[in-house]
C-alpha cells in the first residue's frame, strides 16, 4: 500500500537521525541514558547482572539499534519487528533528557515537557506500526477463531445432558443384548428337543443291539468253555491209562 511505504519512512527519519547522532556524540547520549540505566540495574539480579556498566557503551548498542530498525521500518522490512524494537529505543535514548518534572526554569520545562510528549507520540506511532498486519488475520484472530472452531465441534449438551444420554445408549445395548440372548436361548431350545429325542430313540436301540449280542456271546462263550472242558477230560484220561 502507497500510505505505508511514505508513512514507514518518515516515522523511521527521526530514529535514524537520532541514532546517528547518538553515535557522533556518545557522551551527550550517555548522560541522556543514564536514568533508564540506573532504572534497569534496580531490575531482579539476573536481569540486572546482564545491563552494562559503562553507560556511554549503552548510549551506542542503543544508537545501533535505532539506525538499524529504523532502516527496516524505513525499507519495509520486518516493519512490525523493527517498530516494537524502536518503540523500546525511545525512552533509553531521548527520554532520560526530557525529565521536565525535575527542571526548575519554567521554559526549560516547557520545552522538556513538549519533546517528552513528542517521544511519547512516537511511542504510539509505533504501537500502531507493530500492529499493523498489511490486511492479513493477525494472530490474535487467528487464535480466537481456532477456539471457535473447537467450541463449535464439541456437543452443545452440557456434563449431565451428555451423562444422560450416555447412560440410555448403555440401557438400550444392554436391554438389546438380552433380547438377543432370549432369542438364542430359544432357537437352542428349538433345535435341542429333536436333537435330544433322536439322541433317545438312538440309544435306545443301541441297548437292544447290545442286550441282544451280548445274549449271543454269553452262549457263546459257556458253549466254548463247555467244549474246552470235555478236551481237558479226554487228555487227564489219557494221561492216566
């Protein structure tokens, strides 16, 4: 869009400039830093542990980071990343001089007052350019409509609704589960009278087969011991004489 590559580098001009002075002039800039330093060493050991000492060495990484982001705001690259880190410039390279709370002469405060309110309007300038999105869903949006989307998958009933109908498709398996075993009992039934008469008619008949052979082989058996016992007498006979 032709309003964003005009308005990007006009918001990025003063960081540069600033920046580039900073660096020309480190000491004017250090003392300008010096009370977001001295603020930024109250901060938690860890973090404090990690500011540099030397305040004129803060003055330049922070004169760095101005012309650096500057430049990408001003080119269009990484516009949004490149605004939120001139956004954290502002106070550590310009603010720190424009305390007009603390300046006793009514005209020196005035003109603090005026170039604080300034750096407070980029401040805001730059809020906007970080989200800035070009038209595209930002990821805030993105996110919201995700859970929506899950929202709306999940059953509308709530916990006991949807406790209720779990238990009556329960009660319905079990109740068809013993309708189906009624009617397996049933055909078991069915299928087991005939089953268990023809099993009846079976063995009766196999007992008269039986009762009938083992009559046969009950003579045969007493005229076979009959028949070895007259020739156990016809041999002791003959033995004798």
């Amino acid at each position: 869009m032709l309003l964003r590559k005009i308005a990007r580098p006009l918001l990025a001009a003063a960081f540069i400039g600033q920046g580039v002075e900073a660096l020309r002039r480190p000491q004017q800039a250090g003392q300008a830093a010096r009370p977001a330093l001295d603020g930024l060493k109250q901060l938690p050991g860890e973090i404090a542990a990690k500011v540099p000492s030397d305040v004129e060495a803060f003055a330049k990484a922070n004169a760095l980071a101005q012309v650096g982001g500057g430049v990408l705001l001003a080119t269009g690259k990484l516009p949004r990343i490149s605004a939120a880190v001139l956004a954290c410039t502002v106070i550590p390279g310009s603010a720190g001089a424009h305390m007009f709370w603390t300046e006793p002469d009514p005209q020196r405060r005035a003109e603090q007052r005026k170039a604080f309110l300034t750096d407070v309007s980029l401040i805001g300038g730059l809020m906007i350019a970080a989200a800035d999105t070009e038209g595209r869903p930002s990821l805030g949006w993105r996110a919201r409509r995700a859970y929506r989307r899950a929202a709306d998958a999940l059953p509308t009933t709530s916990g006991d609704a949807a406790l209720e109908t779990v238990g009556e498709k329960v009660s319905a398996g079990l109740q068809a589960g013993v309708e189906h075993g009624r009617e397996l009992a049933e055909l078991v039934g069915e299928k087991a009278g005939p089953l268990l008469e023809s099993a009846g008619e079976r063995g009766a008949q196999l007992a008269e087969v039986a009762a009938d052979r083992g009559t046969e082989l009950a003579h045969a058996a007493r005229e076979g011991a009959t028949t070895l016992a007259d020739s156990a007498r016809r041999r002791i006979r003959s033995h004798h004489w």
